[in-house]
C-alpha cells in the first residue's frame, strides 16, 4: 500500500488550510503556555535559541529566529531587565554583544518548556506517538527548507496575519 492510498484525497489549497488551522490551535494555547513572560512567545523562542543554540551574537539570533533588530533589542532589554539573559561584549568585535542565559533564565526556560511540550502534546494527540513524531520531523525539515529559500520571511508575521 503506497502511502497516497491511504491518504485523503486533497485539492489545492487544503495543505494551507490545514497548516493555518494547526498554526492558529498551537498559537493559541502556547500564548497561554508562555503567560508571565515578558514579550511573551517571542520571549520564549529567544530564550530557548539562546540556551540550546550557540549563535555567536545578538544580529545572529536575529537572524535566525526572523526578528527585526529593532524588535529584538527592546525585546532583550525586557529580558535584560527579568534577569533572564545577559549582554555580554564579545571578545573579538567590541561593537558585537553576545546573549547569555542567566541562572534565572535557565530555570525559567526549564518550566516554560514544560507547558510548551504539553501545548504541542495536546495538539499532537489526535494522532498516534508515531505519526506525530513523523510529522514533527518532517515539519522541521519543511521549514528549514522553507527559511533557507527566504530567511528574511518572519513567522512572528505569519502567525499575525492568521489572527487578523
């Protein structure tokens, strides 16, 4: 059996459908998931790229998470002011700031990403362990695709058009 034998039939247009609506569930309950940080989901993919990631400067987080450097700054200067993260000089561009975590922030992040593993368990709970890690995998790769053809495309812009 191949495996478009067993999938619904589709026409164009429901691959949009059906990420839009997985997109507005997810938002929705990870904006309740991530209450009492401050910039709220934005706050938590700073973060957590910060933690498990070692990009080398503040432009590189950036850069990777599609955040205008304006946006960026005040959105660290809250984080700076939570005692969640640190600017720190980089050693070889003076002009450059490195972000590190702090104590607080790494067990902020550590509870936060609690609630977020039950906000995408919940979403993921009509399907079976299989399947949805099959589709969180091959959703991963979908996107990495996807930034590398547009790495100035913003998520956080994506989701806002969704809400409107």
């Amino acid at each position: 059996m191949t495996s478009e034998s067993i999938l619904p039939a589709t026409v164009p247009g429901d691959l949009g459908w059906n990420l839009a609506m997985v997109l507005r569930g997810y938002q929705r309950q990870l904006e309740t998931a991530v209450v009492g940080l401050p910039g709220g989901v934005r706050c938590y993919q700073v973060l957590s790229t910060v933690i498990h990631r070692d990009l080398p400067s503040q432009q590189a987080i950036g850069a990777h998470l599609a955040i205008d450097r304006t946006v960026l700054t005040y959105l660290l200067d809250g984080m700076v002011d939570a005692k969640l993260v640190e600017r720190i000089p980089d050693p070889t561009d003076r002009r450059a700031r490195r972000i590190r975590a702090t104590t607080e922030g790494l067990s902020v992040l550590t509870r936060y990403e609690t609630r977020v593993a039950a906000v995408e368990a919940s979403i993921l709970s009509g399907m079976d362990d299989d399947d949805a890690h099959r589709l969180a995998g091959l959703l991963g790769a979908l996107a990495t695709s996807v930034h590398r053809a547009d790495p100035t495309a913003s998520p956080c812009a994506a989701a806002e058009s969704l809400a409107q």
